[in-house]
C-alpha cells in the first residue's frame, strides 16, 4: 500500500516538475522524475542545481514532497492501519510490529506523530530564521529568510539533503558557520532516531510520575535507537577528525574541525548534507562513511539504511554465537530468533540490491571509478544523498538505476514488514536435520 502511495506522489511530483513555471530553462523528463523520487524518497540526489535552476514555485513543490514523503512510511502507512476496511487487522498487525504499539493505538500515534513533527520544525525553523534575518546573510527579504530557513529545516528534520543555496552546505552561507550547522544536525539527529522514540522522549518528560530518570523510564526500543547513533556518530566524527586533520580540514582552526566532523558523521548515516566537497575525502574516510549511510537512522524514523537496530542485533548475535550463547540479549531482554532472521535478511538483501546496482552502473557508465559508484549506489539506497560528484554527469541508464534504488531503499521497510505479516503456514511435522559444513 505504501509503495503505491510513494509511486502516486512521485508521479505527481515529476508531472508538477515538468511545468514551464518550476524551472528557469526547463528541464527533461528524466531529470525531473529524478528530482522528484530523490525528495519523495528523502534522499537528496540531484541532477540539476536546486538553488538556480528551480524557480520559487519549484523549490516549493521540492519542499512539499520531502515533507510528504519523509513521514509518509510512518504517518500515512498508520492512518491506513487504523481506518483501512475490509482488511483492516492486516494492516494493523503490521503497523503493530513496525510502530510497537497497540492495535487501538495508531490512530491516537499519529496525531503525535503530526504534532511533535510541527513542534520540531517550528523551533527549528524559528532558531535559523533569528540568525538569517538577524545578520541578513541570506537576503534583506524577511519572506525569502523565512523560506530558507523552513525548507532547510524541513529537509533537515526528513534527512533530505536538499538545499536551495547554490552549493548547498559548502557555500559560504553555511560552510564557517558553525550555529546553522549544529542545529540543522540536531534536527537530522531528531528525524534519524524514530518517530516512536520522539515520541517515548516526550510522553515520559510530560508524564513523570515516577522517580525513575528519564533514561530508565524509555522503551527498551527507544533507548537502542538513541544508543546506537550516538555511537556511530562520534565513531564516525573521531575517524573524520583523524583522517582528515591534515586533508579536507587542513587550515581550519579546531572548532571548526570539531563542527565539520560531527556534521559529517550526523548528516552521512541518512541526511545527505555536506559542508565540504566529498569528492576531497580520503580513501579510508569514503569507506566508513559507505559504513555508516549502510547502516543508516534508526526505525520509524525519516532515514534509511538497514537501521540501527538490524545493525546491532546482526552484531550482538555475532557475539553470542562466538560466546557459544543460546540466546541475544539487550538490557536483560532476550531477543526472539525470527528478528535475528529477518535482520540477516535485511542485510543480505541490501547487499544483493547494491551489487547489481553497482554492476549495472558499471557498465552503462564506464568512465567513473568502482570507489565513485559504489558511493553512490550506497547513497541511493541508503537514502542518504552524498555523491562524489558523478551523479549530474550518469547516463540515463544509471540515473534510472539510481532512481531505482532510491525507490526500494524507501519502501523495503514496510514491505517487508507487510510480506512478514502475511498469513503463514504452520506445519505440526518437521524434516530430518542434515550437517553441512560452514
């Protein structure tokens, strides 16, 4: 159901694209169903320049469809959940297991949703405003700071790495400017771990009945979310620190280096923004950072990428398995093994899905190298939006493959939560086991 709402939203974005008002000099079909499935997708791919080539009108229906399409998978998935006929419990059970939450709890879920989704980009689109129209860096225009500053935060708290400034983030408007940087990555930080741990936060700081700490009061699931990225994100910082001191952030005081690696680490795992040129990052750099758009944001959130949680799980069995242990466990929790299966088939597809993508970009665009598209295919469908600077330059086949990527890497989640839910076959007899050698 979902990904035929993501279809129907791509569609009507492309055809939207396509009017003569939406661009300067127009643009191709191509192009524009690009465009369109990348900010449906929350990805932030681009084939032409946001900030020029897309008029007023059309950076508005860019903002809108990374608005829809980034609570989508979550907000219009539940809605269909819980008001859905014929079919009704399907849908609920499914969105049971993704949102953890009761079958009679998703419709009053979403209106959270809806309203700590408004909450977040009302202050996040306040605090750049004040330092926009305060020191005029953007234009004299209070209406134009006020645009600028909702549609970064909008892209932002969605993880979509679109940008109306020419040059994105490495234009001078952003680049030295470390206040705009640390709250459009507290923002990515907020879309990235999960509707459902947003809401958990906010519901046991308003409800605090006990005296339990507010880390103790939160879901098991929300304090997995939290744990992890907080992990992969200074992981990821120190390793940019490291290896990028005497490159990409060489003649940079120590502030700034500190800024522009936490923002790298933040913005690589989903969001897609980038204050320096990736296209400068050393070899080991490129590789944690195709690490970590793999691993990506964490469930029910704005992100891609297998999750947080498929990530740890995936470790932690590794673990138990060394440790000859019959059981994975999280705070004294054990993990059920069907969630283990599914999080190795997770993985497995994932990986199948980039090989051919990279395969087939291989071939149609010989000219870049495996490193570059490789990159790139992660990016699409990890949904991050980081490229190496190849993607304006991919031939047709490869922006369709790319597009094609961006597309599944959007919806795999509910899908394969639907094909889970599905009715199965129980048997009361079991084969004979064999042994094979691994």
């Amino acid at each position: 159901m979902d990904d035929c709402f993501v279809i129907l939203l791509i569609s009507i974005g492309t055809l939207l694209l396509l009017l003569p008002e939406m661009t300067t000099e127009g643009i191709r079909f191509i192009d524009a169903l690009f465009t369109s499935t990348s900010a449906c997708c929350v990805t932030g791919l681009t084939v032409i320049e946001t900030g020029t080539d897309f008029t007023f009108k059309g950076q508005f229906v860019i903002m809108l469809l990374i608005q829809i399409g980034g609570i989508n998978i979550v907000c219009f998935a539940t809605y269909l959940a819980s008001s859905y006929r014929g079919n009704s419990l399907h849908y609920q059970s499914v969105m049971k297991e993704m949102l953890s939450t009761s079958l009679h709890g998703t419709k009053s879920l979403i209106k959270e949703i809806f309203l700590y989704t408004l909450i977040i980009e009302l202050i996040g689109s306040f605090a750049l405003f004040l330092h926009y129209n305060h020191n005029h860096f953007y234009s004299e225009s209070v209406l134009q700071n006020i645009f600028l500053s909702v549609f970064h935060t909008i892209a932002a708290f969605n993880n979509a790495g679109f940008s109306i400034i020419e040059g994105g983030m490495t234009a001078p408007l952003f680049r030295m400017d470390h206040y705009v940087q640390y709250i459009i990555a507290l923002l990515i930080f907020l879309g990235g771990i999960g509707f459902i741990a947003i809401a958990d936060i906010f519901n046991n700081i308003h409800n605090s009945n006990t005296k339990k700490g507010l880390w103790h009061r939160l879901q098991v699931m929300t304090k997995l979310s939290i744990k992890v990225s907080l992990f992969l994100v200074f992981a990821g910082a120190l390793s940019f620190f490291i290896f990028e001191f005497n490159n990409a952030s060489a003649g940079t005081g120590f502030s700034d280096r500190i800024c522009t690696a936490l923002f790298a680490s933040i913005s690589c795992r989903t969001a897609g923004f980038a204050t320096i040129d990736n296209s400068l990052f050393s070899t080991p750099t490129i590789l944690i950072f195709i690490i970590l758009m793999f691993i990506g944001a964490s469930p029910s959130s704005t992100g891609g990428g297998i999750k947080t949680t498929t990530f740890y799980i995936i470790i932690k069995s590794a673990i138990a398995t060394i440790k000859g242990k019959k059981q994975v466990t999280i705070y004294n929790r054990s993990i059920a093994f069907n969630y283990v299966d599914r999080s190795y088939t997770i993985v497995l597809f994932t990986l199948s899905l980039i090989f051919a993508g990279i395969v087939v970009i291989s071939i149609s665009d010989p000219q870049f190298t495996l490193q570059e598209i490789v990159y790139e295919a992660v990016s699409a469908i990890g949904t991050v939006g980081l490229t190496l600077g190849i993607t304006p330059h991919l031939s047709l086949i490869g922006k369709l493959t790319l597009i094609l990527l961006m597309f599944v890497g959007r919806i795999t989640v509910l899908t394969l939560a639907l094909s889970v839910a599905r009715k199965t076959m129980y048997t009361n007899y079991s084969l004979a086991r064999t042994n094979i050698n691994i």
